[in-house]
C-alpha cells in the first residue's frame, strides 16, 4: 500500500512539475505564445463562439476555452506521448539493449513530425530559449549532477576536467576555425558566415552526450575510469558549452570585434566557471545545512532540494555566471549530507523526482528533434554540413589523442589505445546542442544552416555511432570492471589498502589523492559533519557494508519464514505475492544467489530499474546503501516493536527476532541509530515493515501451538556449546552458536534469555519493549529450533533452501 | 624519468639509481631544506639506518589508523627476500624502497601474466601485514586486531562492532573457500590462495599504486 501512495505522490509532483513547465513557457514566452495560440484561435473559436452568439445573456451550458489551456495542454500532451513512446521501447527490452532510447525517440519523433507535416500543423512553441534555459537544462543537469559517483569522480577529478574544458575548448575553436577556412571557399557560397558565428556553431556541437553511452557502458560494465570520465566530461562539458555559447553569442553579434574584447572574454570564462562553482558551494552547504532542522516536516524535504539546486541555478543566472556549475557543484555537495539528514521516504522521492524530471525534459528535446527535422524547412548547404559533419569526427579524435597524451603522464593508470578510442568514439552529440541551436536568436543570419547542421550531426552521432558503439567495445575487449564488490572482506582490504596508500604517501611526503582524501575525511569528520548532519554519526564504510549484509540476512530469515507461513491457511489473500515468490524460490533452488539477490533488493528494486546508469554503480562508500541500510532497519525495527504492541505474542516474534543468530551482536550503534528514527512519529510505514508485520504476526500465531514448552532441554544443550566456545576462545570455529554469543558470551552463557537481555540493554531505544516481556520460554522457543536447523549464520545464503523443508 | 615505467621491482630500482645519481648534492640540500616532509623518516633518521622509532615520530603517520601494520611493514623481512623471517631492527634506504616498490603502478602495456604477478606481489603485501606471525594464514584474531585498527578512528564504534564485522568477514571467507562446512568444522584462518580468491574482485594493481615519478625535481628544488 504504501508504494501504491508513493507513485502518487509522484505523479502529483510530476503534474506539478508540468504545470509549473507550462506556466513558465506562457510567462516566459509570451509574445511567441500569443503568435502561435492566435494562429490556432481560428480553428477554435467557432466552438468557442457558438454559445455566446446564441444567447449572450443566458449562462452558457456548455463552453470550451481552448486558448486558456492551450500551452499547458500541449506540453502536457506532448510530454505524455513521449513518456508512451518510453513506456513503448521497454515493452520490448531487447531493441533498447541494441538501439540506444535517443534513436528510438528521434525516430517516433520523426514518425510524428511526418503526421503533422502532413496536416499541415506547426509544432507547439514548447522549445523556447528561457524555456529550456530556464527550465530544461537545469533538469537535465541537476539529474546528471545529483547522481555523479562521488568518489571515483574525485579520484579523476583533474583528468575530468581536462578534457571537459581543455577538450570543448579545442573542440569548439578547432572546428569553429576549420569551418571558417571552409567558408573561404567560394563553391560551397557561404562566404557571408564570419568567424563568430562559426565559432558559435562550433561550440553547440561540441557538447557530447552521455546518456546513451553511459547506459551501454553500463551495461558492459567498462571499467570505471573510462566510465567516469565520460560521465564527467558530458557534465562539465556542457557548462563549457553553454559559457562558450553565451560569450559567442555575444560576440556574434558584435560587428567589430577588437584585441581587448578577446581578453576580456577569456577572463569571463573563468570568471563565470569559477564563480559558478563557488555559488554552488554555497548553496550545496546551505541545502544540508537546512535539511538538519527538516526532521519535523518531513514532506518538504524533497521540495527543499529542489528549490536549493534551482535557486543556485536562478541565481547564477542572475548574475551571469555559470548557471550549470553551480547546479551541479550544489547537487554534488549537497548529496552527501542531504542524504543523511532525510528520511528514506524523501530520499527516494528526491532521487526518483530528478531523475524523472531529467529524463522527462531529455526526452522531450529529443522527441521534438524528431519533429523539427520534419517540420521546419531547412537550409541545406551540402559542403557546409559535410565539412562540420567531418570536422566533428576529426576533432573529437584528434583532441582525444593529443589530450591523453598530455594527461597520462599525470595519471596513475594511464589511458591505453583501447580507452582513447573509446573516449573518442563516445562523442555522441545530443539533446543540449539541438536545444541551443534551436534556442539561437533570429538576428543570427545562418540560423537555418547551424540547425540543419546539428540536426545532421546528433542524427548522424546518436544513430551510428550509438548503434555500433556496444558491439565495438565488446569486440575490442576493453578492460571491465566488476562494480558489484559486496563482500566485506573485499570492503576492509580497499579500506586497508588506502590507508597503507595514505600512510606510505605520508612517508614520503608525496601528495597524491589518498593524502587529500584523507585530510578532506579528516575535516569533514571534523567540521563539515558537525554542522551539517543532525545526528552525526561517523561510520566507516565497512561498518555500513557489513550491516547491510546482516541485514540482507535478516531478510532472508524472514522471507523464509512468510515461506513458512504462506503454506499454512491462516493467510490467504494479502500474501499472494509473496506466496508466489516463495513457491517460485522452491521451484528454482539452484539458483540461490539470484534469488538472495532478488530478494533481499526487491524494496528498491523500482530504482534500480529506472536510474539504469546510477544506481548499479553503487560505490561500497556510496551513501545509498548506508541510507538504505539504516532507513530499513529503522522500518524493520519499528515493524517489531508494532508487531509487540498489536498481540501479546507479538513479543515473540521480536524476541525470536532479537535472538536470531545474526542479530544477536549487534553493534550498539546500529540500535541507537534506529531509536532515532523511531522517535519520529512519522517514520516510514514504508513496504518493508508492512511486509513484515503480517508474516511476523501470524508466525507468532502459528508457531505458538507448533511449539509446545520443551524448550528447557535445548537451552541447557545450546548454553554447553557456549562454554566449549569460551575454551576454545582462540581458534575460530565457524559454528553459529559461538558467534550469536560473541558479544555477550561472558555475562550470559547462563541462558539465552541473558543474551538478548544484554543486547537490549545496550540499546537505549527499545528497552522497554523488552522490560514488557516477561522471561517466557515461548519466547526463544523458535531460537534453538533454528539453531539446530542452521548452523552458519552467514553462511545461511547457500544453506537455507535445503532448511527449507525441516522448517515446514 | 618521469616516463619511464619499470615493470619490475628491479629496473624500478634501477632507475631511480639513475636518477638520484643525477641528482646534485646541491640540489639535494635544497629538497631537504624545503621539503622535510619528502622521504621524512629517512631524513629523520639523519641518513643513519632508519628504524622504527623514527617512522614514529613522522608527524603526518600520526592519524592513521593502520600506523602501526604500515610501519612494520618496513622492517617485515618477508617484504625483502621470498622466505624471509622475522623482522628486522633497521632499515637502509635499498630496504625502503623495496617497500615502495609495492606501491608502483603498473606499466601502460602489461601482459596478463605480468598483471597476474603485479596483483601477487600486492596482495602478498597486504597479507603480510594481517599475517603478523607469520605462519601463513591470517587467523581470525590477526584479523579481528587489523579490522579494530581500521574503525579506531570511527569513533562511538566499539570494540564489539569490530568483532562482529571480522567474524562475519571471516565466516564470508570459509564460505568463498571452503563452501559447506559441517558444524564442528573448524576454519583455521585465511591462507594466502584463499586470501587472492575473495579478494579477485578487487582490482588491487590499479588501485594500490603511488605515482612516485610525477614530481618535477627542478620544480621542487626551487
């Protein structure tokens, strides 16, 4: 249930969006508006008409006011028919797996331009220059910046930025220049375009486009330099772009261009990046700032997000500096804290608004090139868009080559041949060079010419460089990466690893990334974190990782016991879904990983389909599966304790829980962290502790009669193991016994009522809950049952299908 | 020499011989008076042979959690020759950069078996510094020692999260190596082929790598 409102709410913030996006277009646009409404007023107004000639004085029974909602509606339209036309390609997974989206998107968009044309209709004024400089971009660029992997981008932070401004930089002016040597040439008649406006033109194709490359990237999972660098280049690229469009366009508009106006434009460059990137930092640290104080409000926290970000964004475009850094750098400081401080719920909605709206706007600006092709007459100039066609291709390669070897020497893992082609090959050109070109001011007299042009060079790029990209780095076999590391050895080793890496650094006093990263940590720890984050809790990531993974074991605990309890009659209708995926799990039981895998994910399972790019690359230091972690335990957490009040044997199913071998040592932090989230009264209903109440409810019910007290026996045995155990302190024995008592093996190796006694006196948060309960033996009546049954607890992923059976 | 790219510990060696032949003594004067923190624990040490206490006193190592693993790692015999024992009192400058010779990134064009080695020698490092007595497996109370280090800087994290997290690593470890296990099995500690195998995933030579040849001498002698 609560997802069903979740997606509502979603949908509500989509609509919202919408309207807020048509508003805009009708504020922002308005004298175009008007222009295009009046040519479909025409159309209308007979209907619109029709009552108030018939009788002016009555109230008419029925009106259409066509030209009140008309922009609104359109882009309404318009955007649904793209999110169709999305919904459409995934119906069929396999064509997105060899055809990238953007294709299929220009081609339906082409199909549709075709439908209009022939009715003769003109597409809507929906690509207006504020409108997508207002607020197109600012989406599109906040999805990418918000959703940048933090830490392996910082490790290529120089290389990133090299190419992203050294790169578009010898992009724009190497093609802008070759162009205009072309334009000397008298066959092509295209003397009369100067050097600005080809220079202006050079850098709208020069923006690259990540979305299709990423995606493929992805999938082949490409090793994570090239992928990051890529990602990076794209974002950072297309600030450049946008700085060098503003300033050409400027230019361009200049008749006489002197000496001085030069060097003023190379000083406003950095001007404007720079102080881009301050204003984003500002805002960034406002934004987690604020989100300390959200705790009690927890349904605005998306929406602080979102205003921050484009706050920066308005604001910087206020003053003219780069509206695109500072978005980004806000979503990239803000992220990490921001995360932290807000609740689960408002975490998904952030990441899923973002992403939606980003892909939403992308979408819309490649569909609607689709339609433009068609629809708008062209200047077709052959020698000019060849020219620009190929200059785009040579320079790309050329700048790939010539800039690696510059930067290699500075890389600790150098680019080889393999990289550099593939770097170079993913020059895709996108949605943000069409929405410039489209967006150029009419006193730009080759206006038709760049648009054509660019048209031709992103259908080019998208369709055949998209196309062949996947199965030419499959046959070139550049080197992968396994981003899946989710095992806690291979987490201490890279902490292990990186502090050796530090501390050697620190030896020979040599600066490198790990040094910096590491005083970074320092400070942030220190400071950063104190301010920022309401309850500031330094955790390391191997901590994090191995909560998750006991977690995940928990889960399957309990998965296993709605197995359990789906076959016996006592629940019918609400488990049918997890019935369903118990039986399917007995039907597949070679296949363990997986299902562990399904099952132990299947809460964000959602995201993981829609943020393809994003979310697969979680980072074992990435906040997300720490957030995920802590807000699902909270939920588990707080299912337990609900589950205690609703029925006196819900105490059970806590204590059983409590008891279990992998929760029983649990760390005293983890527990404090949950009371947290439990103070709040509002913490998350979410589909976690509503999936888990039932089965617990009713397996208290049920196993109440199954077990009768006899439970006396067991204890003593298990408690014998204890104190071998305690001999045999030194040697590692992988029974589970030893470890559930690992933590409390001194006190309680009486009993295992002790035990989780002892736990939960630790935990200030639920020590009530376990005052309510008197020492029952039906309490941990399950407990041995379970012990006799399993005997690793982390072992348990390979082991419990065949448990399966003995429990039933 | 900045492109130059050693493959082996060896031509590493070597090369850095070349260069600091190159290097004059006053310009060597310059580096150590401006920059005490470069090669800190050798100048500490006045040129004499470096020993432990004076890893100590290098003011930057004092943060780190793992200081102590990192700093006996210098003076692991292990690190020096193949079946070395024991560990020694001091160290010259060769021994000193034999260990960084672990920290070499590997070259542009390497062969897989030349990958392979890389990744031994790497991870036989990092082994070697869990391994503390040297008996070739890392038992579960090396381990447990190396992950409380690891979290010492954590803070309100206590000794029992450490203990939880080594044994849930090492019983991760007996079900990668050994698979199924009866109960009264006994997991004695991670061997070295063990220790290559749960940590396959882990693409260690391109991450365990100090770039040492990027400084521009002159630059820094300035």
């Amino acid at each position: 249930m609560p997802y069903v409102f979740y997606l509502r709410a979603i949908h509500f913030l989509m609509l919202c969006e919408i309207l807020s996006l048509g508003y805009g277009a009708n504020v922002g646009m308005l004298p175009k508006a008007t222009g295009t409404s009046s040519s479909n007023l025409p159309q209308w107004s007979p209907k619109g008409d029709a009552h108030p000639d018939s009788g002016a004085s009555t109230l008419p029974l029925f009106t259409l006011n066509y030209p009140r909602v008309q922009i609104p509606l359109e882009i309404t339209l318009w955007v649904l028919l793209a999110s169709f036309a999305k919904i459409g390609f995934h119906v069929y997974h396999k064509i997105t797996v060899w055809v990238p989206e953007s294709c299929l998107l220009i081609s339906i968009g082409l199909i549709v331009g075709g439908i209009m044309h022939s009715v003769h209709e003109e597409p809507p004024a929906v690509l207006t220059s504020n409108m997508f400089f207002l607020y197109m971009l600012p989406l599109i660029v906040l999805d990418s910046g918000y959703f940048m992997p933090t830490r392996p981008f910082f490790e290529n932070f120089g290389t990133v930025l090299w190419f992203a401004v050294v790169g578009t930089l010898w992009n724009s002016i190497g093609i802008g220049i070759s162009l205009f040597a072309i334009c000397q040439i008298e066959a092509f008649g295209v003397q009369d375009i100067n050097l600005q406006e080809n220079l202006l033109f050079a850098s709208i194709i020069s923006a690259v486009e990540p979305v299709a490359v990423l995606t493929v990237f992805e999938d082949i999972s490409i090793h994570e330099q090239l992928y990051i660098v890529v990602f990076g280049e794209c974002l950072f690229n297309d600030a450049v772009t946008v700085v060098l469009y503003n300033l050409f366009n400027h230019v361009a508009e200049l008749h006489v261009v002197e000496a001085g106006d030069v060097f003023l434009g190379i000083a406003r460059f950095f001007v404007v990046g720079l102080g881009g990137m301050l204003f984003g930092l500002l805002f960034g640290f406002v934004a987690a700032f604020t989100t300390r104080f959200t705790g009690k409000v927890r349904e605005i926290e998306p929406l602080i997000i979102f205003l921050y970000s484009y706050l920066a964004y308005l604001i910087a475009e206020l003053v003219a500096i780069s509206s695109i850094m500072a978005i980004v750098t806000c979503a990239l400081t803000m992220k990490y804290y921001v995360e932290e401080n807000v609740s689960q719920r408002s975490c998904t909605t952030i990441r899923h608004v973002i992403k939606m709206v980003g892909s939403v706007s992308e979408t819309l600006i490649f569909f609607f090139l689709g339609v433009v092709t068609i629809t708008t007459d062209h200047e077709w100039n052959w020698g000019y868009i060849l020219f620009s066609l190929l200059f785009t291709l040579l320079w790309r390669g050329l700048g790939i080559l010539v800039l690696t070897q510059i930067i290699n020497p500075f890389r600790t893992i150098p680019f080889n041949f393999k990289d550099q082609f593939g770097l170079a090959f993913c020059g895709l050109r996108g949605a943000v060079s069409f929405a410039l070109a489209y967006t150029l001011p009419d006193s730009i007299g080759p206006k038709k010419l760049f648009i054509t042009g660019t048209i031709v060079i992103i259908i080019f790029t998208v369709f055949i460089q998209g196309i062949t990209i996947r199965p030419l780095l499959k046959l070139m076999n550049v080197r992968k990466t396994n981003r899946n590391l989710e095992t806690i050895n291979v987490e201490i080793h890279k902490r292990l690893m990186e502090h050796t890496v530090a501390g050697i650094e620190d030896l020979c006093g040599q600066w490198s990334h790990y040094y910096w990263k590491d005083k970074f940590m320092k400070f942030n720890n220190r400071f950063i974190r104190k301010i920022l984050i309401r309850d500031n809790r330094p955790e390391s990531s191997i901590v994090a990782l191995y909560k998750k993974l006991e977690l995940q074991n928990t889960m399957e605990i309990l998965d296993s016991m709605t197995g359990d309890i789906s076959a016996t009659p006592s629940l019918i209708s609400l488990h049918e879904e997890r019935k369903n995926a118990s039986k399917s799990r007995k039907v597949l039981p070679s296949d363990v990983r997986n299902m562990h895998e399904l099952l132990s994910k299947n809460m964000y399972k959602i995201r993981q389909r829609t943020v393809s790019y994003t979310n697969k690359h979680s980072l074992p230091n990435d906040v997300t599966a720490k957030e995920i972690l802590i807000r699902r335990h909270t939920s588990l957490r707080r299912s337990l304790r609900a589950g205690s009040f609703h029925s006196p044997h819900g105490n059970k199913a806590s204590q059983k829980f409590l008891s279990l071998p992998v929760n029983s040592r649990l760390p005293p932090g983890r527990f404090s962290h949950a009371g947290d989230g439990d103070n709040e009264p509002e913490m998350n209903l979410s589909s976690v502790s509503s999936m888990f109440r039932h089965p617990q409810r009713s397996s208290s019910r049920t196993t109440i009669p199954l077990r009768p007290l006899g439970s006396l026996k067991v204890v003593s045995s298990s408690v014998k193991v204890v104190d071998e155990e305690n001999e045999k302190q030194r040697g590692y024995r992988s029974s589970h016994l030893r470890s559930s008592f690992t933590s409390s093996a001194q006190q309680s190796s009486r009993s295992l009522y002790g035990s989780t006694r002892n736990i939960s006196d630790e935990d200030g948060g639920s020590e009530h809950e376990e005052q309510e309960s008197p020492p029952d033996p039906h309490a941990w009546v399950q407990d041995p049952q379970n012990n006799s049954d399993m005997q690793h607890p982390l072992l348990r992923r390979s082991q419990w299908p065949p448990q399966k059976p003995q429990d039933e | 020499m900045r492109y130059a790219r050693p493959n082996n510990a060896e031509e590493l060696k070597a090369t850095i011989r070349a260069t600091w032949a190159l290097i004059t003594p006053e310009q060597c004067h310059r580096l150590i008076d401006s920059m005490p923190r470069r090669i800190a624990a050798v100048i500490q040490a006045k040129g004499a042979p470096t020993k432990r206490d004076d890893f100590n006193k290098v003011q930057d190592l004092k943060d780190n959690p793992i200081r102590s693993q990192i700093v006996e790692a210098f003076f692991d015999r292990r690190n020096f020759q193949k079946d070395g024992v024991g560990s020694m009192e001091e160290i010259g400058f060769e021994e000193f950069l034999t260990v960084m010779s672990y920290f070499r990134a590997p070259a542009l064009h390497t062969t897989e078996e030349q990958r392979e080695e890389i990744r031994r020698a790497k991870l036989r490092f990092l082994f070697n510094m869990h391994d503390t007595d040297n008996d070739g497996t890392i038992t579960l109370e090396e381990y447990r020692h190396v992950v409380e280090e690891l979290l010492s800087r954590s803070g309100s994290l206590g000794k029992e999260t450490a203990k939880g997290i080594a044994d849930a690593a090492m019983l991760e470890v007996a079900s990668i190596s050994v698979g199924h296990m009866a109960p009264d099995e006994f997991y004695e500690g991670i061997t070295f082929e063990d220790f290559l195998k749960i940590l396959k995933e882990l693409e260690i030579e391109t991450r365990m790598n100090i770039r040492f040849l990027n400084m521009d001498t002159t630059v820094l002698c300035k």
